[in-house]
C-alpha cells in the first residue's frame, strides 16, 4: 500500500504547531513554537495577543515541518486543521492558513477534534495500539473519561462538571505564587512535598464517572486564608503536593471503577495533564493491579502539537472525510 503523509496544523491556543507524520503514526516533524513565555507576564493566555502570535509565526512553522520531513509538499496526502474546541481567534488562523494551503496544493482538507488529536497521540507512541481501550483525557480545557471504540467512534462515560483538571492546576499555581503554566511548575514543586499535608476533599460531578474540580479550588483558597488569619506561614511544596493527590485521586478514582464496570484490557492517558508525574505513576499501579496495557504519550506528545493532529487527520482521510473551504472554527466543538 502506497504511503500516506499528512501535515497536521495546530492553533487551538497557545501554541502554532505543524508536523508531517507518515501512516498515522511515524512522526517525520513536530515543530512546537510556543507563547508561554509571552502569557506568563498576564498570569494567563491572553486570546488575542495569542491570535495575532499564530498569524506571525504560522508560515515558518509550516515550512519548518515540511523542511524537516525531508519529503517536500508535493508529496503531502491531506492537510489536517484543528477547527475546534478552543480559543475562536487562534482556532481562525489555523483554520484560514489550511483552508489557503490545501486549496493552493490541491490537497484535500481534513477538520480534526483538538480533543481526538490528543487521544491520537497514542498511536504515535505505541505503534501496537488499536481501538478498543478506555482513554483518560485531562487538558487545560478538557477532563473526559472515554471508551475508544473505534477509530474516531467515542463513548463518553464522564466530563467536568465544572473545572478541566489542567486549570485547576493553573489557578492553584497562581494563588500560591508558583505562577503559568501551572502544571508542570506544580508537579515540579510537589516533588518535595508530603502530599498527606492538608486533605483536600475528594468531589464528584453528578454522574457515576464525572468529575469536579471547582469545590477542590475553593478549599485550597479556604486553607491560604485561614494560614493567613493564623499568621502562618504555608509551605508551597507540602500544598502542591497535597492539591495534586487530591486531583490524581478523583482521576484515577474513576478510571479504576471503569475499568472495573467495562473490563477494558488497556487504558490510554492524554493531554497536558498526563505529563503529570504522579497521575503517570498512579495510573500505571492501577493498570498494572488489574492486569491492563498502560499507554501514555512522552510529554512532548501530551501537550499541544501538531503530529496527533496529523495523526487523527490520517483516520479521517482514511474513512474518506473531507472539509471544504466553507469549514469554520467551532470554538465549543464536542467529541461525541
Ligand atoms: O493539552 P494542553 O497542552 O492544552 C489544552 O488543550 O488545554 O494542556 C495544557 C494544560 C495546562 O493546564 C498545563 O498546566 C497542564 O496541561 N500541564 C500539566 C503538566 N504539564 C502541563 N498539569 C499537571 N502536571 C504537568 N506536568
Ligand atoms: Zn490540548
């Protein structure tokens, strides 16, 4: 079968990204250029300054990836964009950029779910794997708890009821000095902390697999403020580390009683949040207890990028999807 290549395009939020990826799952190129360092000084992404950085660095971050592939654009299959969910702004330069690409290139245009791009990043880490499996997906803008049926076919069995679990993290981080992206400088600091500090409760969302993150937040801000009224002084390792527990135990609290229900014979973990050091290690002990294949992407492939949107393109072209140029962005797109 002749090979098939793919340029994926990723804009969703701060990060321009694109990359070639051979066959859904070799990944030629991945090219990242990333704003952190621009949202940092607001505490936060600020959408339109994160619109108007895509439009200044889209071009050469495409040229970058073909560049790096070592194929050239002629040899390109399908061009895939995330159109959604995320930030409208961001989203439209992507989109645009693809809708002008393809037609330039008279390549066909495949729309991919920003949410599935993440649960793609599976298939480039583990070649092996196919649906079925359960998947795990915790971003800053998304918690889903999912059952992979099939290739781009989802069964949702729990969501946020309020929070994503990577902006807890990010608000947390905040409030205790630790600053944005919160994520990683949380995980970094709970490393030397004693995560049995301060119990933190442990809330669900209303449905047997949902999750709940806003009352967790609120008892971190409580616990700050009743140290300060004390005068004491707080230790930002012991309350990372004890905020994280409280995250990492509602996360895989409810992945162990799926996998318990469905009996899912391997379990996948993606988006930011699976970068985390503790959720990887927790999940894996419950994975391994049950007797479960434990996937989870290398942090490069966790985090926003353009090769599982590259990849999920691939299933798409593959089933015979196409975009045409009236595609728009869908700032609320769902997964299923
Ligand atoms: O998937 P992603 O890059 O963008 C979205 O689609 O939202 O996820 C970004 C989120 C941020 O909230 C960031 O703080 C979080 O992932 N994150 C982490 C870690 N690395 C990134 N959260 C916890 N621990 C980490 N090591
Ligand atoms: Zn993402």
């Amino acid at each position: 079968m002749k090979d098939i290549y793919t340029l994926g395009i990723e804009s969703s939020c701060d990060e321009t990204a694109a990359s070639v990826v051979k066959n859904g799952r070799e990944v030629l190129s991945n090219i990242i250029s990333s704003q952190i360092d621009i949202h940092t000084l607001y505490g936060g992404v600020v959408p339109e300054i994160a619109s108007r950085k895509h439009i200044e660095r889209i071009n050469q971050v495409v040229d970058k990836a073909i560049s790096e592939s070592g194929i050239s654009e002629k040899e390109l299959d399908a061009v895939g964009v995330t159109y959604g969910p995320g930030l409208v702004g961001p989203l439209l330069i992507g989109v645009s950029f693809a809708k002008a690409y393809s037609y330039a290139l008279r390549l066909p245009l495949i729309p991919v779910n920003h949410i599935e791009g993440h649960i793609c990043a599976n298939y480039i880490e583990d070649k092996e794997l196919e649906p079925p499996f359960m998947c795990l997906i915790v971003s800053g803008g998304h918690t889903h708890l999912i059952r992979v049926l099939d290739y781009g076919e989802y069964e949702i069995l729990g969501r946020t009821m309020d929070d994503a679990a990577g902006e807890a993290f990010d608000k947390i981080a905040r409030v205790i000095g630790l600053g944005y992206p919160g994520g990683p400088k949380i995980d970094k600091a709970a490393a030397d902390g004693d995560p049995d500090a301060v119990i933190f409760p442990r809330a669900h969302g209303k449905d047997e697999y949902d999750f709940s993150f806003s009352g967790l937040k609120s008892a971190v801000l409580n616990y700050l403020n009743s140290c300060e009224m004390k005068g004491e002084k707080i230790s930002v390792p012991d309350t990372a580390a004890s905020f994280q527990k409280a995250v990492v135990d509602v996360l895989t609290g409810n992945a162990a009683r799926a996998l318990d229900k469905y009996g899912d014979k391997c379990f996948a973990i993606a988006g930011g949040v699976a970068s985390n050091s503790s959720l990887r290690s927790e999940m894996e002990k419950i994975c391994v207890e049950r007797g479960v294949k434990f996937c989870r992407p290398s942090p490069i492939l966790c985090t926003d990028n353009g090769a599982m949107i590259a990849s999920a393109a691939y299933y798409r072209f593959l089933k015979g999807e196409r975009a045409d140029l009236s595609l728009n962005a869908i700032p609320d797109l769902k997964l299923a």
